[in-house]
C-alpha cells in the first residue's frame, strides 16, 4: 500500500466547448470540467453554451459530485460591464463552482458583487512565480492557471509558498507566446486573442535571417523601406497609412491590406465575396482560435485565414512542398518556425502530484466529443494508477492513442524539463495526426436509485426513491387512488411507467411496489408521481449548491475622490486645453539610449519637451550629474530629467539549468558561463519582509534586498531610479512589497481595459497604467486616461516567448551571443517582424512589422489629458530615433497653450517635467515664465544671425521671414485636426517612414 493522502486527489479538469463535450467528458472521468457562454469567453469560436444549456450541465455536474466552472477570461471594454450581472446572476444562485478570469476589473467587480464565487486567475495573465501568485490571492483569487512554460521546480515553488491552488495544463495545443501576451492577431487582422477571437498567426509559415545575415548585407535595412513606395512593392506590401489622407486605397492591389493595423475589407476574398475579417466565416469555418483548431480545416485554395497571412495552403496546390525543406534543415526558407508541437504530460503526472498542483487542465474547447472524451479516459486511468500502486508506465498503446486523437507533430511534454527546444516547434506542415471513431456517441451518466411505491384505493400514491448511498431521499404523494370498476392496474403496469425517466439523470437500480387491491391508476397520474419524486430528490441533492443573491455593491469613489462616471468622463475635452505632460523615452537597448542621449545634448533644443528617459540603466550622461545640475539639462532649464527603470517583460522565478535540459543559462555576464541569475523564494523574502521593516520609512534604501545581485546578473530594482516601468505581476508584487517610494508606472501587457482595472491596479502602488494598444479612441475616451501613460510612438510587442529563434534555427543557444541580439521574421506577405532576443532573461520579443505612431490624433490625445505621452524605440538606429523626437517635439510645442495674454508659438520652448505635480495656482505663472524665456531665446538667436557674414544675408532673411510666417499661421488657429497646424505636422511626418495607427482609430474585436 502507497502513503498517499486519497482525501486530496488531484483534480483532473477537461473542456467542453458545446454541451456534447460536457458530457462526454463526465462520462469519461473528469473531476471538473470548463466552458464559456457566448459572452466573454477565450474561445468565441467554441460552440460554447446557451444560459439553460450551461444551468442544466451545472445540475447535472453537482448531482455527481463534479464541478463546472464558467471561462469569463476575456478583457472587458467600459461599457460592457453592464451585461456581466445578467450573466452571472443565475449561475451565482445555482451553485457555480468557480469562474475563470484575465481582467483585473472583472475580478474587482466579482469580488463585490458575488463574495462567494471562488475566482480562478486565467493563465491569460502570464503567471510565472510565487510573487505573481501572492498578488492575485490578495486581489481575491483562490486559484491560479500557471504560464504553460513552467519547470517543475518553478510550479514547486509556487505550490510551497504562494498559498493559493495551482492549476497548469498536462495536455494539449500550446502557443508560441506567454498567453495573453499575443498581440499578433490582433494587430494584423483585427481579431483580438485577449477576446476569444485569435487567427492563429503563429499556425502560419515565416522565413527568418539573425544579425550576421543582415550585417553581411544580404538584405536591405530591416526597419524601413527607402520610401513609401517600397512598402507596397517590398517586405511590407502596402501595409503602410502614412498616406495624409485617412483610409488610402493606395497598395490595396490584389487584395492586399493597406495596414497592419487596420483591416483591408477586400482581404481574403474569393470572386469578389464579401465578409468582415473581424467576423466568423460561417460558411468556410475556418477558424481556428489559437490554434486549437486543425488550421487546414476549411481552407481550400489558397484563401486567407483573416489573420493578416494568406492561407498557408496556397502553395500547397499541384503538388507544390509548401516548405523548402524538411525538419534539420537549414531555416533559410519558410518553416513553421512559431508553430508549437502538442503538449503532452500524462508522464509527469506523479511529479505534479508529489509537489502539491492542484489541477491538471486538458486544453482543447475547440475539439470534438470524441477528443474530449478519449483524452480525459486515458488521463483518468494513470492518475487513479498512481494514487493505487505509487507509480505507473505508460502503455505504448495508450500512448499512441493520445497523439492519433489529435496531435501536431508529435508530443514531446512542454516545459516540464526543459527552457525551450528546437524538437518543440513543428517546422514542418506534415506532423498533423487525427484519427478520432466515426461511430462515437455521447455518452451520459445516470444515477442508480432505489425506489418503493405504495398505491392503495382510497389513499394517496406514495414513491419513496434514495440515492444508492442513502445520503438523499424523497417521498412523492400523488392522487388518491381508485378502487377498480372493470381492469386494475397491474405491477407490471405500474413499473413500465415508474422505469420511464427519460433525461432525467436517473435510473432505478431496484424498484418494488406494493398494489393494495384492486386499483385503477391513469397513465398520466403515474408519469406525475415519477417527475416529482425525481424532481423532487434532485433539489434535495442540489440544494445545498444553492445561494441567494447578494445586495449588489455600490461602485465606490477612487482614492482621489471621483467615481467610475468620472473617470469616464475625464480626458472627454470640451474645455481648454491645458498643459501638456513632456514625453518619456523608452528604449529597450540601453546603448541605444545612451547614443540618443547624447545626440539629444548636442542638439540645438537639447531635451526640450521630455521629461524622463526610460531604459534599463541609468544613462551616463544623466549619472555625470547631481540633482541638482540636472534641473538645468533642459533647453529652457524647467525640471530634472528622470531616470525611469525599464524591467524585463518576464520575470521567471528559477533561471539555472534542469536536469533533462536545455534550460540557458539566464545569469551570463561579458560572454562567459558564470552562476545563473536566481529570484529564488527566500530572496522574495527578503524583499518582502526585512527590507521593508527596516526601511519602510526611508524612502530609498541602498542596501535593500531588492538591490542584491543574483549570481552576476544585474540588480533587479534600481532604487535611486526615479521611476519604475513594471511589465508583469511578479514585478508588481516584489516592488509593492519594497520601500520603494517612486513613481511606478505599469506598462501595457498589465491590461486595463476599463476604468476598474485602473482602480485595482492603483491599490499596489501603480501612479500610472498604460492605455493597452487593442482600444480605439471611443473606447479610450469611455475608459478615461487622467491617470494613464499612451505610447504615441513605437513597435507593439506582438509576442513574448519563451522559445529561442535563434535555438530553433540552429539548434543551438546563443547565450555566448552579444547582448541584444537581433533577428528578422518574414511572412508569405513579405512583411518584416523584427525579433529581439533577450540571452540575459531568456525570451525572445517580436515586434511589429510597422510601428505605431498617433501624430495624426495629436490634437485628440491632448484632449484627453493623459498622465505621461511615451515614444518607445525598439530597433530603430539612433539618427531615427532623434528625427522621431524631433519630430514629436516640434509637433508637442505648437500644440501646447500659450500663458494667459501671450501669442502662441511654433518653436520649441523647452521641456516641462514636473508640470503635472505643480499647484494648480502656480500654472499661470509657470506658463507665462517660461513664454518670456522663449522670447529671449528667440531674441538672442535673431541678434546671432544678424550677426553673420555679409555672404550668408539672404539665407538670415528667409530664416527670419519663415519665423514669421509661422508664427502667424499659428497665432489664433484652433487645435483641431484640420487645422492648418495639424496639416503642416503631417506633412513633416518623415516619407521614409511607414506607420500604423493601430486600433486608436478602428479598434478591434
């Protein structure tokens, strides 16, 4: 006999996408089972449940001791937090056991309003260490679905020390990206992953060349064409807007998208059909939500997927390879390099056992009844082997079955024991398996019930029916029975219509009956008294489920006072507008950073108009001087330039090698192999306890834990920084808990969609959230920004991945590889993703073929009256980046409000960080100071070319008479869009340069 606590059994947790997987996934064992409605679910392609579909599987659920728990883990727009309460109000009174969720104002909103819904924090929101794990228990959640790229010794820990139940997937599709993290399908076809609605990208075909081919010159600059015209001849085939005027139709020939932001409506059309790409094609179903779905189901002919891709079978026509080459050989060609093989763990269940997860998860609300069905059974099998014997082998046969349900490529088992892997992506289109029974039908359980029924002329009908266990009983009284005229009743009668329990879910396992003489019963009254003993056993089982609606909760005012309307209302315009916040610079390359520091400081205007720099280190040439002297670094010397810290995009608990392999080294330093970099779970400690007991008052602490190095990696926190970008929940959780006493900003992949996730995110220390790249303008406007940063400028992150293009081009790790290393993506469309490979934390970052930029909306964004306006560089040289800037400097000081009584201006007058915080009573002052200053300067400039060689007069003219003519176009003129102002902005706009404005004006689903 094994030692095994039986009393706390591993929960096994299947899918069901439309009721028939309900149900068959009951009948082959599963503990627990999940599914969505039609409304905010992952999966919006899903069959998925109707209200009195989902009621009736949740009755059934309980009266066999199963649990059904609602998919509620999509981001939530402002305005549908209405529809949520109709949702959730039924299935709250029938006992639903728990509910899944991605949205910080969803878990906000249920938290209040249904106090006893246990919440599941979706592994939509990239959990990957004990410190995430703590911050969602303290926003409510009793469990967490863990990142699928966890270690065993990564889930360990979290199991040991974070409190909460821990659920990872053991089967199923997997994709290239930390879940929730994808913005690919989004941003190339408008169908939103974060929404249920994702294409799939990542099923699609790339070719890939790294740094060494691009310096070699074997390709073209990577990051922009050499004029408009090349991005629809070229890589990008028309993907640019940067036409003036709005919707261009220019480089939509054959059917390309215009836009990698915006849809092309002629994409994906056949003989001239129309569809929306953000819609189902009913009639093609080819869908395939995440990848859940075989990718060639439905595709015929080359016709695209929506996901901003053609079809991937195109080539595949007349018997053409549609890769040039097979697995292992070179990646030169277009392989299957983000499309990830099938996880399989049902060998590492004992494991998972051992160091206390919770719940195993089947993926696959996409697959059919006979999926569900055959994966549950032979997962139900080897969990009830283990807790019998201790141990178990799989049988090759059971195996083998597992990858002819459904497989891509084999089923190697994920991250369990490894960082990444080549043998993990499937390269090549041919690994697809599926072999499920023609003749499958669902099964359905029924409970077995001991019954007796009584019937005596001149009393009442009597059935008393028990469960098998006599836990649950009821007694039904029915007519008062008939002696008998002609022909009684016999019990063979009685019992042919007693049996008859049709979609009850029960089924009588004994039934004896009593007639007591000669009665008549009708048919009907029989049928009556079965319904309501079955009913009425039913309710006695169910009532304990059950729950009264609480009194609903009052949406409360924030911590400045205002409510939800207010901040949807702030930011809506309508008033004058007011000052500007400068920009931050953010760069993911701290050498880029410190090249365009130092480009800035020699340049005329110096850092005019920016407030901070945001990169991993503080650059030098802020670092050169004290406090004091850098109140003067700006060109009209209004406030310091800040330092805000830029933090990785995931923070993994355990950085060292497993055994079993593969894991890179994360704590390299100078190209050589040195100890790992480790966040281990007594460090967190340290941060969370000592640290801030001793230093909880200081503001800034030097020898805080936080600021230990790990091995001889870098520092996590930066103290002296004087603000902190924060990219995920293990950081938000670690920085919450330290004395640090600075601005904290959350970046984008820390959604908040709607004003109460705002508020949620706000209890941990955030001063600012970051408007997410999916809302357009009306939505934005809905959500309000009083209390936001927007990226105005840069490349979205479509993907952040635990897998190594490098690694899976070569089959090799390139930890022995300069920092920053870079790579290039190219889909069928031609157009370029570039890869950023991050060696030291071990990911890899692809980026938008265009980038973002909201020049155009200026006017509007002013409007709104955002916290902080950021421009993100990524891979742009550092010549480009300062024409950026330029740009958005030039365009930030015409937009900006003159002081009271003074002219507007076309020139740059200087930066203005620390606007924000001034009393409200000193912006007058402020403005009308810093006016005069601009004066001066312009004075001083006109008096130094007056001053210039006889030779260069008529230069000295035309300089000053454009001044003027500036100036007069701009003095008086409104700040809307089509004012002349606005016009001359876009004109500047650099031609060479191709843009996107994303979904700020569209918006996505």
């Amino acid at each position: 006999m094994n030692n095994l606590n039986c009393n706390n059994r591993i929960e096994l947790l299947s899918p069901a996408g439309n009721p028939d997987c309900f149900y068959a996934a009951v009948a082959a064992g599963a503990d627990a089972v999940y599914a969505g409605l039609s409304a905010f679910s992952a999966r919006a392609y899903a069959g998925n449940f109707s209200m009195e579909e989902f009621l009736k599987a949740m009755d059934y659920a309980h009266l066999f001791g199963r649990k059904l728990y609602l998919t509620l883990n999509t981001l939530v727009k402002e305005r549908e937090f209405s529809l949520i309460t109709p949702l959730l109000d039924p299935l709250y009174q029938n006992g639903l056991d728990g509910v899944i969720v991605q949205d910080m104002g969803v878990i906000s909103f249920l938290r209040e309003n249904y106090p006893l819904l246990p919440l599941h924090a979706s592994t939509q929101m990239a959990l990957t260490g004990v410190s995430g794990a703590r911050l969602l228990k303290e926003m409510g959640a009793c469990r967490i679905v863990t990142a699928r790229e966890l270690s065993i010794g990564e889930l360990e820990e979290i199991c040991r020390d974070s409190g909460v139940e821990v659920e990872c997937f053991i089967h199923g599709a997997m994709c290239y990206s930390y879940s929730g993290l994808c913005l690919m399908s989004s941003m190339l076809g408008g169908r939103s992953g974060n929404r249920g609605r994702c294409a799939g990208s990542c099923r699609q075909p790339y070719s890939c060349v790294e740094e060494d081919d691009l310096n070699s010159g074997r390709r073209r600059d990577p990051i922009y064409p050499s004029s408009i015209e090349d991005s629809y001849k070229g890589r990008n085939r028309g993907r640019s807007d940067s036409s003036e005027e709005e919707g261009s139709w220019r480089g939509r020939k054959r059917g390309r998208s215009y836009s990698s932001g915006e849809e092309d409506p002629w994409r994906g059309q056949k003989r001239n059909q129309f569809y929306s790409s953000g819609e189902e094609n009913q009639k093609w179903g080819q869908f395939n939500s995440s990848g859940e779905e075989d990718p060639w189901r439905g595709q015929k002919r080359g016709r695209s997927d929506s996901s901003g891709t053609e079809g991937v079978r195109k080539s595949r026509k007349r018997g053409q390879s549609h890769s040039p080459g097979a697995e292992g050989s070179s990646m030169d060609g277009e392989e299957y390099l983000l499309s990830m093989r099938d996880l399989c763990g049902i060998e590492r269940i004992p494991e998972l056992i051992r160091i206390g997860v919770s719940s195993l998860k089947i993926e696959g609300r996409m697959k059919s009844p006979a999926y569900v069905a055959g994966v549950t059974e032979i997962y139900r099998k080897y969990i009830d082997l283990y807790y019998e014997r201790g141990e178990f082998s799989v049988d090759p046969t059971d195996m083998e079955a597992l990858i002819s349900l459904y497989s891509r490529g084999g089923s190697p088992d994920g991250y369990f024991r490894r960082r990444n892997g080549r043998d993990m992506i499937t390269l090549t289109p041919g690994g697809y398996k599926r072999a499920l029974p023609e003749d499958f039908s669902v099964k359905r359980l029924h409970m077995p019930l001991d019954g007796e029924a009584r019937i005596e002329a001149g009393q009442p009908m009597r059935l008393y029916v028990k469960d098998t266990s006599g836990a649950n009983c009821f007694t039904a009284l029915g007519q008062v029975a008939d002696r008998a005229e002609k022909r009684a009743v016999s019990q063979a009668d009685v019992r042919k219509q007693l049996l008859k329990t049709g979609d009850s879910f029960f089924s009588f396992k004994s039934l004896s009956i009593d007639l007591g003489g000669e009665v008549f019963v009708p048919v009907s009254t029989l049928n009556s008294l079965r319904r309501e003993a079955l009913e009425g056993l039913k309710n006695s089982i169910l009532l304990p489920f059950k729950r009264n609606l609480p009194d609903k909760y009052e949406d409360k005012a924030n911590e400045d006072g205002a409510s939800s309307s207010v901040w949807a209302k702030v930011g809506q315009g309508g008033g004058e507008a007011s000052c500007l916040p400068g920009f931050i610079l953010q760069f993911e390359d701290q050498a880029r950073a410190e090249e365009v520091c130092r480009l800035l400081a020699e340049s005329r205007n110096g850092f005019a108009g920016i407030s901070a720099i945001c990169c991993p280190e503080r650059p030098s040439l802020l670092s050169k001087y004290d406090d004091s002297d850098r109140e003067g670094m700006g060109a009209a010397g209004e406030g310091e330039i800040a330092w805000i810290q830029l933090l990785p995009h995931i923070l993994r608990s355990q950085s060292a090698p497993l055994s079993g392999g593969g894991m890179t080294d994360s704590g390299r330093k100078g190209g050589r192999d040195t100890a790992p970099q480790k966040v281990n779970a007594e460090t967190i400690d340290g941060m969370t306890d000592s640290g801030r007991k001793e230093e909880q008052n200081t503001g800034r602490s030097e020898s805080s834990p936080c600021q230990e190095t790990y091995g001889e990696g870098p520092r996590l926190f930066d103290f002296s920084a004087e603000g902190i970008l924060v990219r995920n929940y293990e950081e938000l959780f670690l920085l919450k808990e330290s004395p640090y006493a600075g601005r904290i900003i959350a970046d984008a992949a820390l959604y908040t969609w709607n004003s109460r996730a705002c508020r949620e995110i706000r209890r941990f220390g955030i001063s600012e959230d970051t408007v997410p790249y999916e809302l357009n303008e009306k939505e934005i406007r809905q959500r309000g920004i009083g209390n936001s940063s927007i990226i105005l400028y840069g490349r979205a992150p479509l993907m952040i991945s635990a897998q190594c293009i490098h690694k899976t081009r070569t089959g090799k790790c390139g930890r022995r590889l300069p920092e920053g290393r870079r790579g290039e993506l190219t889909d069928r469309k031609k157009a370029v993703f570039p890869v950023q490979m991050d060696c030291r934390n071990c990911y890899n970052v692809i980026y938008n073929s265009l980038p973002q930029s909201l020049h155009r909306d200026f006017d509007k964004i002013q409007a709104l009256e955002p916290a902080s306006m950021r421009l993100c560089f990524t891979v742009e040289e550092a010549g480009e980046c300062l024409d950026i800037i330029k740009y958005y400097v030039n365009l930030y000081f015409r937009q900006r409000p003159a002081g009271p009584g003074q002219r507007q201006t076309g020139r740059p007058e200087g930066h203005t960080s620390g606007e924000r915080h001034a009393a409200p009573g000193d912006k007058a002052l402020q403005n009308k100071s810093r006016e005069d200053q601009h004066f001066q300067d312009e004075a001083l400039q006109d008096e130094a070319l007056q001053d210039k060689a006889p030779q260069d007069k008529a230069l000295q003219d035309k300089t000053l008479q454009t001044r003027s003519l500036q100036d007069k176009a701009l003095q008086g003129k409104s700040l809307k869009g089509g004012s002349l102002q606005a016009k001359a902005a876009l004109q500047e706009w650099p031609s060479s340069r191709p843009y996107t404005r994303g979904h700020f004006g569209r918006g996505a689903e």
